[in-house]
C-alpha cells in the first residue's frame, strides 16, 4: 500500500485505536472488549466477534461479541477448520466472504439459532510469532455495503498490534498471578490468610475489628463451623499493637482433656508418664503477644477455672508445678457452639464466659453472604489454577450461579473444597455446573429464593425456565418461544436481559 494511496482517516485511526488498545493491561477482557470494538469502527462492521484459540483442546471460543446478538454468540464455540473463523484460524490466512450463501464454509446453523443472518464476513487471524492465536470476525458492512481488500488490509494490520495487545495483557496477568502468589507465600509462611470480602455485612465485622483491635480486651468470636472465625482473630492481632509478637493457636476440641492442660499451660518432668522433661505451654510462647482459643465451647469444664484464673490474675501453674507463672497475653476465643445455652446446662461456667465475652463478633453464615460468595470463588480459582497449572479463566454463568443459590452449610471451607474439586476436574477454560458437584437437593430447592426480592425471584425463575427450554430445542428460539407459547422477538428480549446462556458450553 503506497502512501499516495493511504486512507488518512482510517490511518488517524489507526493510531488512535493502537493507543487505546495499549492504554492498560490490567484486565484481559476489558483489553479484548476495546479490540473487537476497534476493529469494528475500522471496518464499519454492523457486528463482530474476537475468537481465541485454547492450545489445550485446539478449539475457539468466542470470547467478545457485538451487535444486537452479542449475548446469544458467546455461547457458541468452533472446532478447528469449523465455519469461517475456524478455517481461518486453521490456515492462519485472512478471508472475505461476501456472498455467505455460496461458500461452504460458513457456519450458517449459529446465524439461525440467534436469528441473526450473516451476509458477508470478513475475518483475520491475530499472530504473535507467526502463529494463530485467535480470530477477528466482522458481519455485514454497513449501508449494505461488501468487504473489500482495503478493509482486508487495514483489519490485518490491525490483527497485528491486537496480538500484541493480547499477549501483553497476558503476559501482565501471568506477571500478577506470581506476584500474588509470592505475596500468598509470604502470608502462609509468617502463618497468616487472606482475607478476602466483598459483602457490607463482612465490611460492618472488619470496621468493628479495627476499632476493637488496640485495646487488650478479650474478644470471642461466634459463628458456625467454616466461616472463617480464624482469619477474623488474625485481624484482630494484625491491627492490634502486639502485631509484632507471636499469635499462638490452639484448637480446644482437637486434644484430649489430659493432653489439653499441658498443650496450654506446659508440663514439668515427671509430671505424668512421658513428661521426660520440662515443657513451655501455648500461653507462655503466647507472652506479649495473642493466644486464639478455637472452639472454646469444648473445653473440659476442669480446666475452664483455670483459663478463668489466667484472664483474670495472668498467672497459671505449668502440670506439677507450684510455681506460679505471669504471662501478658491477649485471649481471643471462638466457638461455633450456642454458647449461652452450654452456660443453662451447666457445661459452661457463666463467669467464664463472661470474661471471654467482652467483645463479641458474630461472623454471618456464608449463605447470608452472597457478595463473598462470588470473590471468594474467584480468588479460590486463581489459587488452585496456579497450583494445578491449569488454564481456567473463570465460572460460567450457570456455575456461578448454582454457587449463590447453594446454601454452603460447610461455609467457606465447603466453598474452598468444591472449587478445588471442580478446577481438578474441569475440562475447559470456564468451570460449569457439573464440575463443582454440589447438590441443591429438596432443602436447597425450597431456600433457593431466600434473601431475595419478589423481582429478583421471579428473575431467577424465568431464567431458569426459559434455558430449560433453550436447552430442550438447542438452542433454537423459533421452536422454544413456540413451546413457552411467548412471541419469538419477546424471547429473544428475555434472554438479552436477563443474559441467558445455554448449559454446558465453556464459552460462558
């Protein structure tokens, strides 16, 4: 192409679109979204679609759509050589198909399933190294115009700052991912979590942490087994100003009783059979510093005057001593026991628990925190996705939500095990439904609509209804709007809205 012959708007553009393009890599879609908008202003496309290639199963999915069937094209993917985009991305060649009617190439089933006619086309492959990394995909000029080698040309020099684009952007994420993982490293080997919350209720319990952590009150925590009572007793000691010296856990309900009295408060030699030799207990490698109690509830009743002992004087006795020893320790305890009813049956002394309760957090179930549900879900798949090595991008919507409408009676520990278990199993970029293997089951069914709005119901079961019935037809609307008895157009409405995708596609 000579200079003489140069489009100098579409060459402005150009430059305009590389530098937006190359603005940030911090998100991969958002960097995606930008290309296949661009390449559509360049080209004055009616629609467009980025498909990428996953190298593990040789497959394109498309990733980013436009136009007015946007939503129902992402539930789509092709094989290589398949359609189109799939010739393309298998010849690594660029392609203008202006009469779609005669070239046996184009894919014509996906244009009538989503109701959208593709007259001409015209696609090329992204390179980075010479290889295909993914395809670009413009539908039907505008003003029923054709493609012609111009736009063929300006699209391929495009393609190629797009690759570019990509392979920064995942270069920057791959780059991220070990930052958080050395800065996840570094957590665990000084012993403590992230604490990861999106919910207003988790961020009212964080607010009322930061205020109670400086002072050396006793703190009990309470909620049910797996909501992460840990990790909010490491918040305390992280904001408190003993942050500097140990936190020393114990679990009360892991030890037997005779075992239970020297784990906290040490033995001297000879004082049961195998006490060969002294031995410090958790409270004094806990001095200046936190001790976290972890299921209080459980500890035997014996030795429950001498925690009252510690809380109120500071000195304890080591197993067979009679020297008294002073420890300056701050106690936080927890419990997912109904504590005050273990106080009425006389398993509890009441004037213990009323020492440990002088600052009470009471960390909400997991089910009453949908917003959590969704951040923690995500963090857990970039855990375990680095540390199988294994290229997954995210949920599908139907996944994600089978995980908010579960009720996780396990919390987030049950939440942690199921997406393990499904990026184990998972074969494909997105995790799907049945790879988490949660089970709603009759309780679930019946609590699937809690904490919901009327409208937000009845969203929920629309949604659930009408991809039922995609499902059962394929997909196709003209036979689904027939059998829900809805005009076609009205259908084609609900699903754009309420962003309905059919099951089991990993293009989700």
């Amino acid at each position: 192409m000579g200079l003489a012959q140069v489009d100098l708007d579409r060459f402005q553009t150009l430059i305009e679109i590389n530098a937006l393009i190359n603005s940030d890599f911090s998100d991969l879609r958002a960097v995606l979204q930008r290309i296949v908008e661009s390449a559509t202003r360049l080209t004055q496309g009616e629609a467009s679609s980025l498909l990428l290639v996953n190298p593990e199963n040789n497959k394109l999915y498309f990733e980013i759509a436009l136009g007015s069937k946007a939503p129902e094209m992402q539930q789509f993917s092709l094989e290589m050589g398949e359609g189109v985009a799939g010739w393309v991305a298998q010849h690594n060649r660029s392609l203008i198909v202006n009469d779609t009617d005669e070239d046996p190439r184009h894919k014509r089933d996906i244009g009538r399933q989503i109701g959208y006619p593709a007259s001409s086309i015209l696609a090329v492959p992204m390179r980075v190294k010479e290889r295909c990394i993914g395809v670009i995909e413009i539908l039907n000029k505008k003003d029923n115009k054709v493609f012609d080698d111009d736009d063929l040309q300006w699209l391929e020099i495009f393609s190629n700052q797009a690759a570019i684009a990509i392979q920064n952007a995942k270069d920057f994420q791959r780059v991220r991912k070990e930052v958080d993982l050395l800065q996840d490293r570094v957590k665990t080997d000084e012993g403590y979590h992230s604490l990861i919350w999106e919910s207003p209720v988790m961020g009212e319990q964080l607010s009322l942490v930061e205020r109670i952590a400086p002072t050396d009150s006793t703190v009990l925590i309470l909620g049910e087994s797996g909501v992460g009572k840990e990790l909010i007793a490491e918040q305390v000691h992280l904001n408190s100003q003993r942050v500097g010296q140990p936190f020393v856990r114990v679990n009360c309900a892991a030890l037997p009783a005779t075992l239970l009295e020297s784990e906290l408060f040490g033995h001297v030699k000879g004082a049961f059979t195998d006490a060969i030799q002294d031995r410090r207990g958790r409270f004094e490698l806990a001095d200046r510093g936190t001790i976290f109690l972890d299921e209080i509830g459980d500890l035997p009743l014996a030795l429950q005057a001498k925690m009252l002992r510690v809380i109120q004087e500071k000195t304890f006795e080591r197993l067979g001593a009679s020297e008294s020893i002073s420890a300056d320790v701050r106690i936080i305890a927890a419990t997912n026991k109904d504590i005050e009813t273990l106080v009425e049956q006389g398993e509890f002394r009441s004037d213990l628990y009323y020492r440990l309760n002088v600052l009470p957090l009471t960390i909400p179930p997991l089910r009453r925190r949908p917003e959590d549900i969704t951040a923690l879900a995500e963090f857990f798949l970039k855990r375990f996705s680095r540390e199988t090595n294994k290229h997954i991008v995210g949920f599908s919507d139907e996944a994600m939500e089978s995980l908010l409408s579960y009720q996780w009676p396990g919390n987030v520990r049950e939440l942690e095990n199921a997406v393990e278990r499904a990026v184990v199993i998972a074969r494909h970029e997105r995790i799907l439904p049945e790879d988490l293997l949660i089970h709603q089951g009759a309780a679930g069914e019946q609590t699937r609509y809690q904490g919901k709005t009327l409208k937000g119901s009845i969203n929920l079961f629309k949604k659930q209804f009408i991809r039922e019935a995609l499902n059962r037809h394929s997909g196709n609307h003209t036979e689904t709007a027939k059998e829900l008895g809805i005009q076609r157009s009205y259908l084609s409405k609900l699903v754009k809205d309420l962003s309905i995708h059919r099951k089991g596609d990993s293009s989700i």
